[in-house]
C-alpha cells in the first residue's frame, strides 16, 4: 500500500482563475447542489478567500506528522485539505508551518481541526478555513495517508478536486465536472444581475420566481 | 385555516424609535427579565442593531417558500422574524432576497437558522441576525404559515410584537407592554448613569448595590 | 470554613510583564504542554490579550454575587478567573461592572460564562475572555467562593497562578513554575526565528524537524 | 400579577381515557404534525407511558420551589409539565417529591431538566419524562410561575393542554383540539391496520401510497 | 444521470454468514482500523445485530420518499443505509415500513436520523440502527438517489459494503476486501481467546503485550 | 519527575463498605453539594454500581498505554479513575482488559471516554462508568501520568479519593472528609425514611420543607 501519493491530476490553473472570482453559494448551486462541506469550517478572518486543487491529507487525532509531509510535496497554489479524524482540538498547523507554506506558494489550507498563532497568520495573509482556534500541541510521529481520498466536512474529497472557499463557507467540485460546473455558474451570475434589477425595481421575488402557481397548488388560504 | 394573515398590530413608529437606541440587555431588564432569544442567533457583523414589529414566518425545514411570500406582504419597517424547524444548516436566505428587502425598506431579519451571500448582504447593509452562514441550497415549495404565533430561539413571538437585537442578542417585548418597559427602561438607563460615575469614583458596587447585608445574611466568612 | 481569600500570592510584576507580550501557545509549548483552557473560550473581540494573576471566583449558576466581592477585593492587575458551575447562558459581568474593574485598574477577567454589554465594554477596552453574550438577568444572592481552587475550561486554577490569553486562547501556569516556564518561552521565541528564516530560505519542515527519520521508521510508503 | 394560577380547565376523563391508548406518533399525525416536543426528553426507562392535562411550571435555573408548590396544587391525573429555563443539568425531581406525587396520584412529570434517584422512582412506577438524571442538588429559594404558557422542548403548552408520552417522545394537543384529534387518531389507527395487512401481503409502500406517480412527477431516473 | 439504481454487487451469503458472528470492534481492528461509523448511530434495543450488503439511499431533509423506493428494490437479507442529509430529527421510518421490510425479508435498516413506532418495531424484531426515536411526520415528495456512494457516520459506503453492527457501533466492510478482512478477523478472534485465558491466569497486560519496552523507551518514570 | 506513582493512601475498607449502599445522590448532599461528576458519564448497563478508591489515568488522545500499566499497579478493589484528554471517541478499554481487571479483583473503571465489547463486559460483570461505546481502535504509545491529581468529568480526582456511581451519576469525596460525610448521609437515609412516610400520609412536600415562608418572603401571588 502507497500512503504518500504525490502524483495527482489538477484543473488547469485557466479553469482555477475564474472560479476564484465565484461565490461559494454559486458554485454550490452551478454544482447541482453538492459538494457543500460542513459550515462549522470557517476563515480565519472574515474576507478570506481559498480557491484550488485539493491535496488531501489524513491526519491521526492529535498528530500533525503528515501536515509536515504535504508541506514538502505540494505544488504552488495546491490547497491542504486535511482531515484530523475526529479530534479537531488541537493547534495542528502553526506559524512556521505558515511560513513555510508562504515560502512554497501553496494556495492555502482547509483543515476540519484548529490551528494556533492566528494572529500571526492573519497578519501574513496564508488563507485558512478552520473549526477555531487552539493552542494545544500535537505529536509527529503517528502515520496517516497523504492524497487518498477522504471525507472532509461530511464531503468526500479525491485529490484534484477543486476546493474553494468563501466567508458562506466552502465547496468541493469533482475534477471532471469543474468545466462544466464553471459554465452553469457564470450564467447564474448573469442571471442574477438581471433579477436583482428586477428586485430593486420593487418586483417581489414571488413574482420573480412565479412562486404564485406553488402558492396556488399547495391550497395555502391568505387573509 | 387560514395559513398567511397579513392583517397584524403593529407599535407605533413613535414608540419603536426610541427602543431603537437602547441596548438589548436594558430593555431585558425593564420587562422583568422575560424575552431573551437564544444567544446564539447572533448579528451577521458586529455592530448591527435591529429593531421592529415582528412580522413572523414559519418554514418548513430547508425550505423558504414562506420568506418570499413574507417579503411580498411585509410593511417597511418590518422584521421578519423566521423559524426553520429545527433544521438550521441551510441557506434560507441570501442576496438577492436582501436585494428585495432593501427595496420594499424592510427592518431586518431574525431567523433561526443560516443565510448566504453574507459578503455581499453586509456589504448592503441589511440587518439580519442568524445562527451562522451556509451555502446550502432550499428548496421553494413546502407550505407553511405567516404571522401566526411562533417559538423563536426558545421564546413566544407574535406577530407585531416588538423585536431587537444589538450584539449582546434579542430580546422580544410583548406588544401591550411596549410603552411601560420603554419607561421603565428608559429609567433604567438614567440610573445606571449616576452608577457608573459612583463607580468610576471608587465607590464598590458590592457598596453600590447594598450588597453587604446579602452577605451578611447568607454567613459567608471572609478571611 | 472561609469562604472569601483576599490573601493569596501572586508572581512578580517582574514576572509577569515579559509573559504579557509572549504567545499563549508558546507559553502551553514552554510548561511541557501542560494549561490549556477549554478555547470555547475567547476574547470578547480579535486581538485582546490578558495576562496577570488568577483571582478565583465560583459563582452559582446564573447568579453573580461572587463577583462583586471579588470586584471589591482583587488588586490593580489581577485577573478575574470566574467559573459559573456549569450554566453559561447568563450575562453574569456588564457595562456597569467593567467600570468599576477599570476604575480599580484589574487586570482583566476571564469567565467561562457569557457577559453583556459587550459593545460599551469593548470600546473601554476592558480585557475579557467569555463564552459568549447574553443579555439574561442573574441574581445576587447565591453564596460561592472566592480563591478557592478552582476547574476552569478544564484545567485547575490556583489563586495566584498566572494566566494568560490572546486570540489563540488561554493558557495557566502555576506560579512556582512561571519562572523556568518564562525561561523556556524565551529560548523557544529565539529558536523559532532562526527557524522560520530557515523555512522562508525554502528548508522543508520535513527536514528542519529532521522527520525524515520517523518516516522511515513508521514504515510510509511514498510514491 | 398572579404567580401560581391553580384553576385551570382540563379535558374530560372521557377524553383522557382513549388517548391513553395511542402512541405519540398518531396523535401527532392526526394533530396536522403540530405539537412534537424536542425528543431528547425521553421516558426515565423504556415502556413507560404519560397521558393526562398539563400543569405548567417554571423553574428558575438550579431551583425547584415552584415544583413543590406545583405537587401541593395539582389535582390527581395532572402531569407536571416543567420548564427550567436551560439549565438541565440539576436534580430537579427525586424520590421524595415522587412519594408526595403518587400519594396524590398526579399523572406524571415532564420536565426539559434532570431527575435524581432514578432507581428508586423507575421502580415505584411514578412515570417520568426528563433529559436524564443528575445528582447535583437544587435550591428552593427562587421565584417562578405556576400554570402559565410555558414553552417545553420547544412547544407552548398551555395549561390543560393534553400531553401524551411513550418511547417515540411526546406531543402536545391544545385542549380545544383534543376531541376532534382523537377522532382522527382513531381513524388512523384503524386505516393502519389494514395498510399493514396489505404490507403483509407483500403489496410494497410505493404502490399502497400511491408514489408511482410522484416519482414521474420528479422525472427521477430508474435503472 | 441515474437516480435509482438497483444493479448492485453483493458479497456472497457464505462470505456474510460468517461476519454476522463477529463482533465490531473486532472486524474494524481486521480492517486495518478502518470504516468505524460514528457511534451516535446505535441499535434501537441493546443486544440488536445487523449485518448485511449496503442498500444505500440518500434522503433530502425531512423526507422520506427514497427510502419507500428502498423498501420496493432491495432483495431479501439487504441493510438498508440511509443518509438524511444532516436534519436527524424526524421521525423517517415507522410501523408500517417495517411491516413491508420484514415481508420483503430485508436484513436491516441504519440511518442516520432517527425513526418512530420503536416499541412496535423493537416487538417485531427488525433490526434497526439509528439516532434516536422522533415521532415528527417527514414528507413523501422530495428527489434523492439509491445505490450512489454515501457519506454515512462519517464513513464512505459503496452499495454492496458489507456493514455490521453491534452494541459497540457500526463498521463498513469493502466488498473487495470482505474476504481478507473475514480471515484476519477469525484469526484474531482465535488469538484473543489465548490472550483471554493468559490474563484470567493472572499474567498482566503489559506483559503480554510487551509494553515494557515501550515504557522504556518513553522514559517513563515509575515510583 | 515521577510519572508513574503507585504509593497511594485509601479510604479503609470499613469505610468503603457502608459507602457502597449509599446514592450518589445522598452522598453528594452530604459532601455539602460538592463532587459530582458530568452526568455523560453513565453506567455501561442500568443499575450498576461503582464504589471504591481512585487509581487516577490520564491518558494522551487515542492512546490507553497508562491503562495497562494502571492495571498492572490497581491493587483489589481499586477504581481506575482515567481522563482521556478530550477525544472521547475511541474504544479505550476492551474485552481482555475487562478479563485482566477481574482477574486482578480491581473494583471497576470510570472513563471519560468510550469503551468496547460493551456486551461481553456486561456479560462479566466488570462496572465501567463511561461516555458510550465505540469501536475505533487505540494506540499504546504516547506517554501519560498515574495516580497524579486529575480532572475527571470537571471535578478534581485526587488518587485515593473515594468514587461512588449509581444510575444517577458519580460523585468523588475527598479522602480526608470521607469519614464525616458517611455520617451525614448516613443520617440524610435516616431521616427520609421519615420524612417518606409523611409525604405518603398526605402531607405536602411545602409543608415539611416549610416553604410557605419562603413563598410569603418572596411575595409571590396565589391565585
């Protein structure tokens, strides 16, 4: 068995450009509605945006050894997507491994545990979704899996994967529906610059959706 | 049955302006300490302030049908005031209803689950209060009611009565006690002025509060 | 039995200062990983550090008359170290109280309850790590205790231990050790710039934290 | 204001009686799915069973005076509903207090709190609903309210109101529905029996609820 | 793109047969550690067993018409696994479903939300893992998919797994690995009887297991 | 420092004996409301019982090392007392532990994480207080502490306190105070028996707590 898997597929950084401009919500709902990793992940700070190719990782609980790992193997903007096997309260990525990360180019890090020296990091500007904040150390010296798949916020994860994040929160779009997936969401962005005219205009969004008909089949009695 | 009144008693504007410029806790107190939401439906930015006749919604789980029809028949001023059923992890609201409620001058919103487009809504400034953000989409088509009676964050809330948020959390006076708890908190407010300068002079607020004899009476032995 | 300490010993000014201006994970890293306060509990805004001696308080649950004894006889510099048995859903310390903290010039406090008036205090600049706001009314007239042993987010507090918190959250040394654990704090900020020069220069972590041997030794395979 | 209201109107015995046979989930179903309380207040063992008129109460957190006042007024049949206002983790209710209760025949207790001296009680056979057991002792000494709308996992419940409880959780059914609830339960009951021969006989869910043409209707795709 | 599929590979009754014996805990340690389901998810009585190929579904929130679907497709001796989209609380399975399981000779049902009619249910003897009993009414209207790869506990499940659950939990099994894992489980099972009767003769665990040198190289000190 | 200590006073059997029929409940009222331990601990099958002296076990997350040296070093009678460091899901303690415990007549395990094989520990009946069960293997590898003081469900153990559990919960009185608090409970059963008899006579629980003073001081309206 290979647990350190360094050859993954990426979308083309000419697919990631574009997406990095998307919302969260958009790409979700351009997605057919999947790929949406539990909310409970969040930015550091709020305005933080993470967008591109996930290099999953699997940590044990309470041990950041394979975080170091990925450190070394990954590609300039590639985003950590590390999952910490159910025990998220411990500081599993710190301010040098931001350093380090910085000085490699890596694009970000979304991790379903905390991290610790925040302020640091803020400051830095290394993008990071985490579950909070915590200053207890963890071990390196127990085996886990770099780029198999994984589940990460209630999502599963093939590495390659484009991840991206927003303050809503992040979703996670398969490989080889990115293309896809950007062009529905694009055309949503279209769509809603023309509904929001319509809203301000003061149309309801009853109209709007012609939610009138739905009204009317549910029977619902208005006074 | 009828599922959406929209005939509902609203407090004068004369009466919810003052409220407007009182802190939640404050007016907490001046209702005998009755009204308090779940503190964790919380302002989407720190700072926002909410204020106005409730207009009450109740959804279906991970669906807003009812939200859009609140929006068409809501007054400006209203807050909508939203239940979601015990299932809070989805984007009931997002953009471009914002986008409808700052046409139509609504209040605000209050709702017991998440919302999108956060980035975007803050930006616009509309006051919603939420349990968080999520991108989540919902669907538009299960029935559910407008302004009846509805328990939000643990409280009663009917419809037109008085909701307000700062960001210690809401609190919900009810409509026929609008005037006296404004006078009381009024009150309330005067008096914690001349505390606080007793305060800042030195004076204890075990001194300030008569607290002596409580523990005088309860025994307890200080060294 | 005494219920109210008022004599407790504290760490040196002496001491104390340096601590205030080092990380709280860096603290936990230099006592052998040993203080780490349940990070549920936070700073009542980004950025705010608190360091100085632990002033113990037990309240009952949502009653807070423990407090404003403690408020009547901590000196200039503690910290209130409060804990609310178990029901945080109160706002057990306001405007009011920060005042008279401000006025007798305390360090801080710490609670792992929730408070209110968070906005005034903010713009005080009253340090305070809490569990959250909430604008729910306690009592005053439920006995406690006052530097008495205490559990805190988990961890045993000593009256005169030494606290610490930033954005990270907190960390408590006991006070016949802050002095090696200051000694220790200082080398590992010194070490750690050499390191972080190191990564920056492009040196993998892998490498700096020389892993490579535990890799080996776990048996990963590598692609 | 009136704190403990003791005349409160309750549904017949002639009601009471049937209900007592029916689970919770019919009676819910036949409410138009109104009235489901939060189901993690669960019978104190498996098999027990709870039916009769509320009488509400409120506790302060960590005090339960107002159930014994609630015990001395409660008229034989009554189940005390008891609310206390989120703070569970108390020993609201225990041995003693159920001797009194069954020597008065009270119906039962509903509390969104603890109970202490489980053992004891499960086998007096004095029916309880509670979130679990805690040894933690509550004081006597606050105020509260007797008999006034309260709301209990979730759900109003007024004084009267009818709550029925068994393994699947509790509902609530306003006392002015009670009868026509009843005759839908019944209804259902006896519609059940025959859906659950044809079940028997092999006929599948889909065709005895006539889904066939709700899938068309979502154009799901079938292999 | 398919929503139902119903061509699924399952392992073969003499390969099921014997796990069914196994107990968890002891088929999760053959698996290499893996596909241990988050233990929230438990048998509605102690003592229930369930072991059977995966019969995925996935739900929408508060809906349960793919499990009606389910019920129709699968063959004898299937478990139903049914995800619910993260709103646990309804009540997505009761009497009469199970009535049509036990007809159609179904192995079992595990789901992470929870279900009602449990005493009638746990009387019948249909093996059942759940989160809990809820007796509110779910819809029948709302698309989901069968037999697409789920998220379940946390754990990814292929249609056609073998899962196993006892009073411990739940583990998933890959089809393609069931026969190694079942011959490294009976093995195992073998070694701990040798292990058992070593202990019972007073030989301690640390000694049988060799810790000593484990203590040793941690450089643990013993008084 | 001495990580591993194994000089430890107890309570004398004499002592613990008469504790062993006592509630959890009644000896938390008579240590004067002090030691009672989170209630999420439970007994692994109602109505077991768990009394003896504490043989504390801090274990590192996911890791039961100290458990086995703990039950090497347990003398007869003696409760392991093991705090898990907060990652309560793995199965810390097995079958064949359970077999070495009895084997070494130990008086049971209080665990603030999760067992296994929870069926066959039953079967033997081995008393375990835990948070559940789980199967989720753990590693024997990173160092802990015996017998130092530790925080154990929010309560400070110290080794040699005395640890009682029934189906209420667990309480832990400190070693020196055992001796008064077996007399204080002891004339707490006495004196409920008598006052059982009046509550069964018919006098009301006001009466005999003489509450209606306290209802007169506080003012409180009867209807």
């Amino acid at each position: 068995m290979i647990h350190i898997k360094t050859k993954i597929e990426r979308p083309s950084p000419e697919l990631i450009e574009p997406f990095s401009k998307l919302g969260a919500a958009t790409v979700h709902e351009a997605s057919g509605r999947k790929g949406a990793v539990d909310p409970a992940i969040k930015p550091i700070r709020k305005g933080l945006r993470l967008c591109g190719p996930a290099f999953t990782v699997q940590c044990a609980p309470g041990d950041n050894l394979m975080l170091h790992k990925a450190l070394e193997k990954a590609q300039p903007g590639d985003v950590l997507v590390a999952s910490v096997s159910g025990y998220p309260e411990g500081g599993y990525f710190g301010g040098l491994m931001a350093v380090s990360a910085m000085a490699r180019r890596l694009g970000g890090l979304a991790i379903d545990g905390c991290i610790r020296d925040s302020e640091e990091i803020i400051a830095m500007g290394f993008p990071i979704f985490a579950r909070g904040f915590c200053i207890r150390g963890t071990s390196k010296s127990v085996p886990g899996l770099v780029n198999h798949p994984t589940v990460f916020g209630g999502i599963v994860v093939q590495p390659g994967d484009l991840i991206l994040g927003d303050d809503d929160g992040m979703v996670v779009v398969a490989r080889a529906e990115a293309e896809s997936v950007l062009e529905k969401a694009l055309k949503r962005v279209e769509a809603e610059v023309k509904k929001s005219e319509q809203l301000r205009s003061g149309v309801s969004s009853v109209e709007l959706n012609k939610l009138g008909k739905v009204f009317e089949a549910l029977g619902l009695v208005e006074e």
